[in-house]
C-alpha cells in the first residue's frame, strides 16, 4: 500500500518526544504497531524500516525514545562504539530512561496508537531492536490487554540476575512473543539467552526464540556495519507472520 510518513508528537507524563506515523495514504485504518529504534536512535535508516513495515499493511508509531535527553537527531556526529565521545553520549541517552520511565513512556506510546484515527480498533504489536528490546517486553507488561505481538531483534540485556531485568516482567505479559538473537552478542551472550529461553518456558506463553546464524549484534539494520541482507530479510518475515498471525 502506498504511505506517508507524518510527523507527530506524543504527550507522556515526563514531556512531549516528537517522532513519525507511518499510514495509509488513503486514510484506511490498519492495526498498530509501535516501532522502537535501536540506541542511536531516529535516522534514516529506520525510517526505511517503518516505512516498509507500514506498507505490509500497518499504522507503524516510531516516537523518539532518547526526548528527556535530545530532540532529533540525537547524535550530531558519526557514533564509533569504543570510542569516548560515543561512550558518553550513550550513557547520555540511557541514563533517564529507568525501568519506570520506560513504562510511563511506552504506556503513553500505546494510548497514542489506540486513539489515532489511522488505527483499527483491537490489539496492537510493538517491536524492538538492540537496546529498546527491554522497553518492548515492559511495553506487552503495562498494557497486556493491548499487545498481542512483541518481538526483538538483537536485543542486549533481557535476562539478569536484579529486580529491574525485563525477564521478570513475564508473568505480566499476554503477547506471543518472538526473540531473534545475534551471535556472540556480549549484551545477550549465549549464557543469558539460555536463562532467558529457561525463564520463558516457566512463564507458559506463545514465543520462539531463534539465534540467527552468522548474524552479529546489529545485524537487521542497513547503516549498521555488520548488517547482514539475508538475516535481516529473514528477521523481517518473522516479524510480519507474528503481526500478521496475532493482529486481528
């Protein structure tokens, strides 16, 4: 379907984060399905994604996570991980968002889709990559009514052993959930994907959790340099038969 892309704002109780609807262009309502970016945050690349996530049939919300810290864009220089700079503009970026700032914000980002006039009434979906992958899981958590897909993409940091882990969100949640892991992933090494894969399991919902072979942390975006084409055509077919299955 042909789409446009519109820019929007959306009201949460801690400020007011710009961000893009992607919707039909003849104004026919689809089902929703919130976009979370990776930790560089809003940029041309993802854009495309959302794009063509929109035109498989979808009112796709891509709001600026990183607001409590910078208006779009939320780097002005070439990030290299490792390097200082970068380093500090990721805590920079990271900091604010708290577990409990990412719920209030992802509770705002779901009431938004659920009143646009480009959106069906019924469930919606919510999808993360790299470091939104915890917000996505407390996403399905705060509105469990709302959410009947969640999926992530090379998500970091989802099981550990602290209060605050994502893992521990489970019993909360009602979504089918999908995780595609990265391979030698240092956010997510294959210990911790184990014990997520144990904890999901005990939990008793619909999921699948795959790791994506030759596929490194990063790998379904096109402006990342490990960005692998076969991989990410494959992440992108598991996320639209998840949508597809559940968003009716």
């Amino acid at each position: 379907m042909a789409v446009i892309e519109q820019e929007v704002t959306v009201r949460t109780p801690d400020g007011v984060p710009e961000g893009f609807l992607y919707r039909d262009e003849s104004g026919r309502k689809h089902p929703g399905v919130l976009y979370l970016t990776d930790i560089i945050g809003i940029r041309e690349a993802n854009r495309g994604m959302a794009r063509r996530l929109a035109e498989a049939g979808y009112t796709v919300l891509v709001p600026n996570i990183f607001y409590r810290t910078s208006k779009l864009p939320v780097f002005d220089f070439k990030p290299s991980f490792g390097d200082e700079r970068t380093t500090k503009r990721l805590g920079e970026l990271s900091t604010p968002l708290t577990p409990d700032a990412q719920e209030r914000d992802v509770a705002a980002y779901i009431d938004f889709l659920s009143t646009s006039d480009a959106v069906e009434s019924g469930s919606v979906g919510v999808v993360g990559f790299c470091y939104s992958g915890a917000m996505a899981v407390r996403t399905a958590a705060v509105r469990p009514d709302r959410i009947a897909a969640t999926a992530l993409f090379h998500a970091g940091r989802l099981y550990a052993d602290q209060p605050a882990s994502p893992h521990r969100e489970l019993p909360r949640i009602k979504a089918r959930m999908y995780f595609g892991h990265a391979v030698n992933d240092k956010s997510m090494p294959t210990e911790s994907i184990g014990k997520l894969n144990e904890a999901l399991k005990a939990w008793g919902g619909k999921y699948a959790s795959e790791v994506y072979d030759g596929a490194l942390h990063g790998w379904t975006v096109p402006d990342s340099h490990v960005y692998n084409h076969v991989q990410a055509e494959r992440a992108f077919q598991k996320l639209t038969t998840l949508l597809s299955e559940t968003l009716k």
